[in-house]
C-alpha cells in the first residue's frame, strides 16, 4: 500500500532524491565508504519493535566490531536489558549514524543475540564494566566471562549511505541558490546498496 497526497504529473514528485541520488559509484565502493563512515562515526542509534507493544524505540549504541568485510555489524549487549526480548519478538531492525556535516547512513537487517563466550570474548572490552558493574556474586562481575554480557549481531540487508559533498558554508550557498532557481539543491551523494550487492560482497 503506498501513500501520495497529490499528482505531479511526469514531473517527478520528489526532485530532492532524485537530483542527490548517485549513480556513479559502483558498489565496492560505495560499501567502502559505508564502512569508512561508521567506523569513524562509532555510535549508532538501533531501533527495534518492543516487545509486547510493537512501539518503534531506538537507544545509542557503540559499535564494537563489523564482519563480513565491513557491512555486518556488532555491538556489545547486556543480555538482560529490554532489547534483547525485543529481538526474539521481532528481529528485523534498524542501526542508523550521523555526523555533524550532515553525512548519515541508514542499515536494515536482521538482528541475532550471540551468547557464545568464544564470540562474546573476542569483541570484550573492560570498559563494560562500567556499564555492568560487579555485583560481587562471583559470577556477575562485569569480566569477558559475565553471563550478562552477550553481542547483536546485524546482517545487513539493504544500507543507504548519503555522503554530504560540501563544508556548511557552501553547503548553505547552494541551498540558497538552488532557493531562488526553484530546483533541487545538489549538495549530497545519496548511495543505495541493495541486497544483491550485499550478497555479491560476501562472496568475496
């Protein structure tokens, strides 16, 4: 089912995307940028359903690793927080970044809780301690061998990448200008890797 509110007739409804949407760049590239950008970026929102009420909630996360040559993602969990009941409820979900230029990028995948302590030790970092505390049980201490700590693991299905091609200023200048002209500003390379190009970049 699909929404629209008016008809533009062949003039496209949307111009924005279309006059920002690169074609150029083909894929391996564009998944090296991707990665290039989140890694730098480091903290993403994640959005899931709740669990028992379907509500959209995102929370900060830091991203602790990437497989798959970049395009998977992982983060560090604490097992017993509210996210995890939202992945067994519904696994599809979504990790968007943003920097203060205006860059961003959006990644739809499906979400799997990983428990194994080999896995959970590789991506440990002391650091969760701080986040888990040590509840002096000798089990709950917030150490790679914490039973709380566990991993997310998203497998990238589609990513869109938008790369903010000017500084403000002339970011801003040719907001304006376009303004005036009454056409789209070009100011951004939007980038769309699908899932055909995901699947081709795993079988590298």
């Amino acid at each position: 089912m699909s929404f629209s509110n008016t008809s533009t007739g062949d003039a496209p409804a949307d111009p924005y995307t279309k006059a920002n949407t690169d074609t150029k760049v083909d894929g391996p590239q564009k998944i090296k940028d991707f990665t290039d950008f989140i890694t730098t970026s480091k903290y993403g929102m994640l959005t899931t359903r709740q669990a028992g009420s379907s509500r959209l909630v995102s929370r900060s996360m830091a991203l602790a690793g990437t497989e798959s040559n970049g395009i998977d993602l992982v983060f560090q969990i604490n097992t017993e927080s509210g996210k995890t009941d939202d992945i067994a409820s519904d696994p599809d979900v979504n990790v968007s970044f943003l920097d203060p230029k205006g860059s961003w990028a959006s990644v739809a995948g499906r979400a799997t809780v990983v428990t194994d302590r080999a896995e959970v030790q590789k991506y440990y970092s002391p650091v969760l301690k701080a986040w888990l505390g040590d509840l002096a049980d000798g089990v709950h201490d917030g150490s790679e061998n914490d039973p709380r700590i566990g991993l997310i693991k998203l497998h990238a299905e589609t990513i869109t990448h938008n790369v903010a091609e000017y500084g403000a200023l002339k970011t801003a200048a040719k907001v304006t200008a376009a303004a005036v002209k009454g056409k789209p500003a070009e100011v951004n390379s939007l980038r769309y890797v699908s899932e055909d190009e995901l699947k081709a970049w795993r079988s590298l």
